[in-house]
C-alpha cells in the first residue's frame, strides 16, 4: 500500500508525521491510520502529501 511505502520514505528521512499533517492539512487522527495500511489513501491526499515532502508521485510507486 501507498501509506506504508510513505511511512517507510518518512522514517528513512526522519521526517515528522506532524510536519505532514500541518503541511497537508490532513489531520493526525486521518493521517496516521493511513500510513500504517488500516486506512485508504484518497487521491488528493496522496497529492498533499507528494507536494508537502516535494518529491514525485513515481517516489512510491510499487516499482521503487
């Protein structure tokens, strides 16, 4: 899934699930399931999240 893959790059770069909820504007209670897999990711805040950490779409593709 999307979410684990986003968690992984997050914890590899020590990036604060925090840093994302306020740069998204997704809320922690939304966030945090979603990154741990017990939550489908919506397009647009898969989007957010891309834009928020400034890097591709193709960053968490399956294929990486």
């Amino acid at each position: 899934m999307c979410g684990i893959r986003i968690k992984k790059y997050l914890d590899e770069n020590g990036i604060k699930y925090t840093y994302v909820s306020e740069k998204t504007g997704i809320p922690m209670n939304i966030l945090s399931p979603t990154l741990n897999g017990k939550r489908k990711m919506t397009a647009e805040e898969f989007i957010s999240i891309c834009i928020a950490l400034n890097v591709s779409t193709e960053t968490f593709s399956e294929e990486n």
